[in-house]
C-alpha cells in the first residue's frame, strides 16, 4: 500500500535454510546451492576459481532478486504518487 510505501516498509528477508526434515530449498535456491557445492569439489581450483565460480553461480538468483525488487519499488512509487 502507500502506506507502507512511505514508512519504508523492506520485503520480507529471504526465508532461512531449512532444518533437516523441513524439506529442500525453493527451486532456484537449491539449484544456486548445488551449483556452489560443484564449484567446492573441484580440489584442483584455487581459492579464487572457486570464488569466481560461486560467483557466477549466485548471478542469477541475484538478478531475479533486484528485478524484483525493482517492481515493488516502482509499484510503490506509482501507488504513492497522487492521481489528480
């Protein structure tokens, strides 16, 4: 709502991992952490080859994450501006 808009209301945080026997991490959430755990077992890459490649693997959860974002602040936007 405006409302909310105005006070600076933040998305809700992204939910915690869950515990064993909750289940597994969204789609796109498992995906990024399998992703991580391939770049770890490469025992032949350096500390920055894994980096670079947790990286990459984080790139699109990030993005998905600011689109987002992006449209709850312009919804805020819109939904705060007077309409004369």
């Amino acid at each position: 709502s405006a409302h909310s808009c105005r006070l600076g209301v933040q998305p809700a945080p992204p939910r915690p991992l869950p515990q064993s026997g909750e289940g597994p991490p969204a789609p796109p959430q498992g995906a990024m952490f399998r992703c991580s755990a391939r770049c770890c077992e490469d025992g032949a890459a350096s500390m920055q080859q894994v980096q670079r490649c947790i990286e990459r693997c984080h790139a699109p959860l990030a993005r998905a994450q600011a689109i987002v974002t992006a449209e709850l602040e312009r919804g805020c936007v819109a939904s705060s501006t007077p309409a004369w």
